[in-house]
C-alpha cells in the first residue's frame, strides 16, 4: 500500500514538472489538464491523512497550474489573431492581384 502512495506522490510531481517545462501551448494545456487531475486526486487520496508539507506543495502546484493555463491560452489566442491577420492580408493581396 505504502509504494502505491509513494507512487501516487512521485506521480504528481511529475506531471506538474512536464507541464512546466512544456513550451508548446496546445501540448501545455493538455499537460495542465493531466497534472491537475494527478494533483487533485491526490489532494483526494490525502483527506483523511494530510501532510501539512505535501498540502502546500499541492496548493503551490495548482496555482502553478492555472498560471500555466492562462499564459497557455493566452498564446493561443494571440497566434490565432496573428494567423487570421495574415490570412486577412493574404486574401487582400490576392484580391488585388486579380482586379
């Protein structure tokens, strides 16, 4: 039992040091998304016995996270301005060609 906690603690940690080194936004939210339900079941599994150090460890990691998400979809939302200012200008310039 006491190697399926350990695993349950390393398995966390994990995930949140994936997602916080992940550069890609559409990949780091997705790694966000997997941290998050680690961390959370973890909080989870830790109810009936919490550990006040692996608790703020757990508080820390969420915030992290969801830092992470915003800055993620933050990203996303700028290429995709950038793309259809591009396909914008694309089409302009193809417009023109034909008159």
């Amino acid at each position: 039992m006491t190697d399926i906690v350990r695993d349950d603690a390393t398995r966390w940690r994990q995930l949140c040091q994936t997602a916080y080194f992940e550069l890609e936004p559409i990949r780091l939210l997705q790694r966000v998304v997997e941290a998050r339900g680690a961390v959370l079941d973890r909080i989870e599994d830790s109810l009936s016995k919490p550990s006040s150090g692996e608790q703020s460890e757990l508080r820390n990691a969420l915030e992290t996270l969801s830092i992470l998400q915003e800055l993620a979809e933050r990203d996303i939302s700028e290429l995709k301005k950038r793309i259809q200012a591009r396909s914008a200008g694309y089409a302009h310039s193809k417009k023109r060609e034909v008159s």
